[in-house]
C-alpha cells in the first residue's frame, strides 16, 4: 500500500488545517505557499492520486469537485476571474499524489496557459 499523502493526513485530521468548506466528499483549504492572492486548494477525500488515475465510477465526485470550485470562487468573491489548476505528474509540477484542484485569484493572468 502507498504511504498517506499530507493531504490524506489533513482530511483524517492526523494535520490540523483550517478548512474553508467540506462535505462528505471533499475538503478545500488554503495552500501554505500561495501563488496568488487567493490559492486554495480543492482536495477529494478519496485519495486518487492523479487525475490520470480517476475512473468511471470517479465521474459524479468529479462533476461536484468542478461545481464546489465555482461555488467556492463565489463565495470569496472571486468568480469574475479565477484559473483552476490540476497539476498532473512530477514532470507537470505535481508535489502531493493525491489528486486536488489549485483555484488562483486576485491577480492578472496572461491570455495563454503557461
Ligand atoms: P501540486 O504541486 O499541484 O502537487 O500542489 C501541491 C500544493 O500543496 C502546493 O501548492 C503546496 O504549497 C501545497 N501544500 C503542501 N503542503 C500543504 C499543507 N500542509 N497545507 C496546505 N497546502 C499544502
């Protein structure tokens, strides 16, 4: 078995963290090295590692996961102009194999991806 990622700790509560919003299916807390104004993450509590490991029966809590995004920008104020990230794989900048969403705000964003 792979050993627990940090997020797996903070969601079993083994790290403490100050959680924005959670449900059965998710948590979503601030990231401790932000990127931008705003950086929260959005992080499943099914421990899938990467995106690239998500399956059928994954499809329902990925849909709420890209919802609570949405409703999470709302909720800061932020919906007018955000960028979600899914870092997929170490060559993609991935550092916690434990699938989670970066939602970035508050700063300007240039017109490409990178
Ligand atoms: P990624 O590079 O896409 O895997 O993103 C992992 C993110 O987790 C990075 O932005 C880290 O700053 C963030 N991170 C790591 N440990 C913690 C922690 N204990 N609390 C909050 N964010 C964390």
């Amino acid at each position: 078995m792979s050993e627990e990622t940090i997020f797996t700790k903070i969601i079993n509560g083994e790290i403490s963290s100050e959680k924005l919003y959670e449900d059965d299916q998710c948590i979503c807390i601030r990231d401790i090295s932000p990127q931008a104004p705003t950086h929260i993450l959005l992080i499943p509590r099914k421990p899938i590692p990467r995106l690239a490991d998500a399956s059928e029966e994954d499809k329902a809590l990925l849909g709420h996961l890209m919802l609570k995004a949405g409703d999470i920008a709302k909720e800061l104020g932020v919906d007018d102009a955000f960028r979600l990230i899914i870092n997929n794989g170490a060559n993609a900048g991935q550092t916690v194999f434990h699938l989670h969403l970066h939602i970035l705000a508050g700063k300007a964003f240039s017109e490409g991806m990178v």
